[in-house]
C-alpha cells in the first residue's frame, strides 16, 4: 500500500527551488551529478545552479532551476 502523503511535486522547466549544500554533496556522491553539463538529477529532474546565499548560521543554500534537458 502507498503512502497517499508522499506526493512528489511535478517540476518543469524553469521552476525554481532551495536546497542546502548538503543535498547537493549526497547527490554527488550518489552519482546524480554530472560535471560535464553541470546538471544535478534529484526527483527525476534535472537541475543547474542558479545561484546561492550563505545563512548567518554557515549554512551555504542554493537555488536550482530545473532544466530537464
């Protein structure tokens, strides 16, 4: 039986989203990066980074924009 709360948004191109540094070094290291194009894959979409923001905490955030190319 599935979890009927487990709904994964239905990103498309040009959309834009916040992640911490952590998310992107986990999916590094999941193989989900490719270094060529620059493009992270996380929930089946594609991603680049658009820019990022460091928190007073040291916490280091970056906005992606899907690209799904």
């Amino acid at each position: 039986m599935s979890n009927p709360f487990n709904v994964i948004r239905p990103w498309n191109p040009g959309d834009t989203r916040e992640v911490s540094e952590r998310v992107l070094k986990q999916a590094s290291l999941d193989g989900k990066y490719d270094s060529y194009s620059q493009v992270y894959e996380l929930e089946n979409r594609r991603w680049k980074i658009q820019g990022k923001t460091n928190r007073a905490s040291g916490e280091t955030i970056y906005t992606l924009v899907c690209v799904n190319e």
